[in-house]
C-alpha cells in the first residue's frame, strides 16, 4: 500500500460522481477509492470505475457469485461491463466521502481528516425504489457506516436493529418506507484479520483448509446480491 507522508494535506477528491438510477432498488456504499484514482495513475489492471481498484475484492467476488467473466483492466470495454452490470441488476453506487484530507498518502479510512460527505439521506429521499443499502464495512471510525450514523444523528434519525450477527442488519423508516441496512465485510485486504477472527469463519476453515477469507466473502455476500 503507498504510504508517502505529505508536505501539506493531499486533498482526496472522490473522481466518480454517483453512480445512481430511477430503477435501482440496492444501494453500495463505501467511502474513497486508492489515492491514485483521484490523481489518474491507475494501474494497468485497474479498472477506471468504482471499487475499480486491482487490489480491491467488490468485482471479484460479484464476478465468482454472477459468472460474469469481467475484465481487469484500464480499458472502457471493461468498465462498461461492470456499469451494465448494475443497470441490470438494479444497483447503484454511492459512496459517501466527497472529499478530505490525508497527512498520509494512502487508502485508510482513518486517515482521512476534515471530510466532506455526500448527502446520503437526501440520496434515498430522491431515489425511492431503493430499499436495501449495502455498506462495505461495518461501524469502524470513518468507514461509511460510521458516517451514515452521523448524518441520520444530524436529522434526528435512527437505525433499528434487525440482526446483529455478521453481516450486521438494521433498518430506517425514511419518506415512510423501510429501508434495510446491511453492513458486509468489507472486501479489502485491511478487513481479513477481522474475518480470521470470526467463529463462523474458524468453523468453515476447520472443516475445509482451503476455505478463506475470499471465499468467506462470497459466502456472505451471495444473498444480498
């Protein structure tokens, strides 16, 4: 991960606007992607689009659950797979940081300072069809769920447990309808330690040694997409 301590704050600008539709029904919620897609030196097995990062596991594991045969590269055929992906299946993207700042010029959440966030509620005021949305990652300081939480504090809202096993379930009565809240794991490399931890996870990994944090991912996120 590319670690450089800046001179003044590097100003982490989100590069894609919101990836939203009339007909979606899920919503994907995350903070920013990798520094360099807001400067544009993607890799070459980047793909320029969200969660379009070759470290990043979201497209993977969409791609083992949907046998999409997707593309991982910086080329427009593949970043139309994966907007016509979520056309057809009704999902958008909107991730909630619009901007801040960084000290360190890498990917944490926590690095992130004086943070500038995207109008969330007003996000799912606008788009009424949406009726599920899907964090990639839990309640962690700066991660999007934890900013969520904010907003809806700010508008005197709050979120009501469903479930709070892994993956974490709540919901919101927002313009009267009710909207779940699903927390995933998020599909990062900086999230395995936590899923190691899991009881769930030491099962399956004990009845199958093959069995990882990858597969656990797919495993969890098979009934939400």
């Amino acid at each position: 991960m590319l670690k450089i301590l800046a001179s003044k704050p590097f100003i982490h600008t989100h590069p894609y606007e919101p990836f939203l539709f009339p007909e979606a029904t899920k919503l994907i919620v995350g903070t920013l992607p990798p520094p360099r897609f807001t400067t544009g030196e993607l890799k070459d097995d980047d793909v320029d689009f969200c969660y379009g990062s070759r470290n990043g596991m979201l497209w993977p594991i969409l791609n083992e659950i949907s046998v999409l045969n997707l593309k991982y590269e910086t080329t427009h055929e593949a970043t139309e797979q994966r907007k016509n992906f979520l056309l057809q299946q009704k999902i958008a993207v909107c991730d909630i940081v619009e901007r801040a700042e960084r000290l360190k010029i890498d990917a944490s959440d926590l690095g992130m300072q004086n943070v500038q966030l995207r109008d969330l509620v007003g996000y799912l005021k606008a788009y009424p069809n949406i009726r599920t949305v899907l964090f990639m990652g839990g309640n962690s300081k700066n991660g999007p769920e934890y900013f969520f939480r904010k907003q809806l504090k700010e508008q005197q809202l709050s979120l009501e447990v469903v479930s709070n096993e892994v993956p974490r379930i709540h919901q919101i009565q927002i313009q009267g309808r009710i909207i779940r809240m699903v927390s995933l794991t998020a599909p990062s490399g900086a999230a395995n330690r936590a899923v190691g931890s899991l009881q769930l996870y030491k099962d399956l990994k004990t009845k199958n040694p093959k069995f990882n944090t990858f597969d656990f991912r797919v495993m969890q996120y098979r009934e939400f997409f």
